[in-house]
C-alpha cells in the first residue's frame, strides 16, 4: 500500500490497491471449488489481499474521505468486517468461511458503488 495512499483520488486507490487485492480475494465469490485456494502460498496470498483490503478501510474512514457520511462509513465497517473475516478463513484455510467473507467484501463493495459510483454497477 503507498505511504501517501489517503492523498490518492478514488479512481486511483481503486486501481492501484482495491483492484488488484480484490482480484485475488475475489475468486472466492464464485464459490468455484476449481478456484479455492490450495497451496499454502495461495492460502497466504488471499490472505494478504484481504489484509490489504482491511488497512484500505482504514484509510476510507479517515475524516477526509468520510466526514458527514454516514452510509460510507456504514460501507466501509462492512468492507472492514468482511476482509477481516477473510483474513481469518485463509489462515485457518476453510475455504466455506472464505466464501462467505467475500460475499460480506461483495455487499460492501455493491452498497458503496451504488450510492458513490453508480456507473460503475
């Protein structure tokens, strides 16, 4: 995650660090048992993307990007719950607990875009 991340506009914290940890964490919203992780460096890998996901949040709680919103923050406390519970699943590599962390990451995301971006649904 770069240093400056709370500097970035949105269009580039999604690009630079959203997108490509929810390209790893996201495969589990298809439930496809072909896409389940199963090396240990896979495990750890949805892992880190999660764990990414999870500081992002942090980030969009800050006062600069959610000051007087509170369906944001309502958003990002579901984006933060679910990585956070994604990080639990790939470490303890139950592949049932992933899926559903990432359908928390996919409300999150859905409710975000819908009141923020709605082009982007």
């Amino acid at each position: 995650m770069p240093a400056d991340e709370a500097s970035l506009a949105m269009p580039d914290l999604m690009a630079l660090v959203v997108d490509p940890a929810a390209g790893v964490f996201g495969p589990a919203f298809q439930r496809d048992p072909q896409r389940e992780p199963k090396a240990a460096q896979a495990w750890q890998a949805v892992a880190d993307a999660a764990s990414e996901l999870e500081r992002t949040a942090a980030v969009l709680e800050q006062p600069g990007w959610s000051l007087g919103r509170a369906e944001w923050l309502r958003s990002v406390a579901e984006l933060r719950e679910g990585t956070r519970a994604g990080v639990q699943a790939a470490r303890q590599r139950d592949a049932r607990q992933l899926a559903r962390a990432a359908q928390r990451l996919q409300v999150a995301c859905d409710g975000c875009h819908a009141q923020y971006a709605p082009a982007l649904r």
